[in-house]
C-alpha cells in the first residue's frame, strides 16, 4: 500500500493519531497535516517506529487559515502524483471557551476549522483526488447535531463573522454542533459536486470516545465529573480509526457517497417524523439525523456561503 496516500489533518492526536497509526500500519503512506508542529514531530516520530512505516510525512496545516490551507495544498500537489483518501478529522472545541475568537480571515472559529476549512481542502485537492483509482472524502461528524432534532434550532447564519460579539452570548457547544451540521449539509452538495470526477464524499457521525486529560481539565466541574465517569466505559479512539479505515478503504463502501455513517458503521438515514415517541428514538438512537440538514434551502445557503468565503 506504499503508493496509497491519505492525507489525515489532525493527525498528532485523539482519533486523528490513531488513525494515522492505523493506515500507517497498513502500509500507506499517510500524510500528517498538522498545526502544532512540535507535538507532531514526536508523534510522527512514534508512529513510525511503531509501524516500522517511513512512509508517515508530516506538513504543517491551520486548518482554521485559508491562507494555510492553500499553502499546504499547493505544496502537497507539488510533491506528490495524486491523493488516495482525505480525512478532514481536525476540529475545533474548546471546553469552557465564553468568548468569541475569529479566525485569521475573520470568521468564528469552529466554523473556519470545522466548516469552511475542509470545505476549502476538499476542493482545492479535487484534481489530485481525481487521479486516484478510488478515491474517497471522509468528514468527521458528530452526534452533537442531534441537538437539530429540536425545531426550534438553527444555524446562526447572522453571526458566523462574530458580527453578535457585543448583543448575543458565544457558547462553544452550540457553535461546534452548527458547524458539524453544515459540515454534513456540504458533504451532501459536495457528493454531487464530485460524482462526475468519481470521487466519493461521506461523513461519519462520531460516537463517544476516551477524552485526554488535558481536555477534561477544560471543563466546568459537573461536566468534568461527568466525563471522569463517562472515560471508564468510553472506547477508546483506535476503534473509531479502524471506522475511518474500514469507510476510506473497504469493498463495502465503495460505491457510496453523500452519506452520514454511524459509529455502527450503517447507513444513517433523515428523520421521517420529529415528534412524538418516534422523537426519542431519533435523539437515543443512531440510525437518523435532523431533517435540518436535507432541507435544500439550508444546504444551499450554507453552499453559497462557504463559496463566496473561501473565494480568494
């Protein structure tokens, strides 16, 4: 598999690192695409002597810049022939978070890392990804999306630039699950966008896994208790690497493109219905996600949005 390429973006920790160790130990060649470089070198450093793999690069990517994400692009397509798999796996959330932060081209945070950026990745790695026999997009959502199956909720679409910093209060949990709903809403137009080009677009709703140290310590104390709990029965993140595997690189999800899977690794489907006990099931179960996000008035404003922002 050396002549395989994947390209991981936050890849030096979590999920993102176990992945990177799987498709290492595979035999890929799999490309870091990391902000922090100094944590990456040793974990790069780590994988490969685990895997016994020197095929494990590491390129320095800001996945919230657009200015690095074209940076990076532009020197991954000058050095490699072409690119297998992209896992747009980095994000950002951060526990406790109260205030607004604004990306360099001035946009919130978890909508320039989690939305605009691998929206951005995906395109300007298309013709590279075209060049590939099988060639498959990954997008790691979330089951923070669920919070859509209340009709009441919506995308703060006036206030993805900041522009409500001095009027509305800013709350981390709500901003990272409206922006891993759009990121869903454009993996379904992106699907479309790239059906031609045969290249396969999908998204994996993440399930729970062990939290670091480091993050638990970021949260208010109930929710730190909370999560101390939750770690003794959360799995840990190298079972959702080999979900990110299994969806990038087996015969079953070959042929398959613009969908939400599951930790289950089926085929979620959109709500029929939102109300009643069929609404629980919706909210306790996995096998059906907002029918927010198949509404084509969203997903076109999304699209028209992360288009005219990434625009240089």
């Amino acid at each position: 598999m050396k002549d395989k390429i994947v390209i991981i973006t936050g890849a030096n920790s979590g999920i993102g690192k176990a992945a990177a160790l799987k498709f290492a130990t595979e035999g890929y060649r799999v490309i870091m695409a990391c902000r922090n470089m100094r944590i990456s070198e040793a974990v790069q450093q780590e994988i490969i002597e685990t895997t016994k793999n020197i095929n494990v690069d590491l390129m320095e990517l800001d996945v919230s810049s657009f200015a690095s994400i074209r940076t990076f692009c532009a020197a991954f397509n000058a050095k490699y022939p072409c690119l297998d798999i992209l896992i747009n796996n980095a994000a950002y959330l951060n526990h406790g978070e109260k205030e607004y932060k604004l990306s360099p081209e001035h946009i919130e945070l978890s909508f320039a890392t989690n939305t605009f950026g691998p929206f951005l990745m995906t395109r300007l790695l298309a013709d590279h990804l075209a060049k590939s026999q099988d060639p498959r997009v990954l997008n790691a959502c979330t089951t923070n999306i669920k919070n859509f199956f209340d009709p009441k909720r919506k995308i703060e679409f006036d206030n993805l630039q900041g522009e409500m910093r001095g009027t509305r209060p800013y709350s981390t949990y709500k901003m990272y699950g409206d922006s891993k709903i759009a990121l869903l809403m454009l993996t379904f137009k992106m699907a479309e966008e790239f059906k031609s080009m045969g290249i396969k677009v999908n998204a994996l709703q993440i399930n729970r896994v062990k939290l670091s140290k480091k993050t638990i310590k970021k949260m208010h104390s109930f929710w730190k208790v909370f999560a101390w709990a939750q770690n003794l029965t959360n799995p840990l993140p190298s079972g959702m690497a080999d979900t990110y595997f299994h969806i990038c690189t087996s015969d079953e999800f070959k042929n398959v493109t613009g969908q939400l899977i599951n930790h289950k690794r089926e085929i979620v489907q959109p709500s029929t219905t939102e109300k009643g006990f069929t609404q629980l099931k919706n909210i306790f179960g996995s096998s059906s996600y907002p029918s927010y996000a198949t509404n084509p008035q969203n997903i076109e404003q999304i699209w028209s949005l992360s288009t005219t922002l990434t625009e240089e």
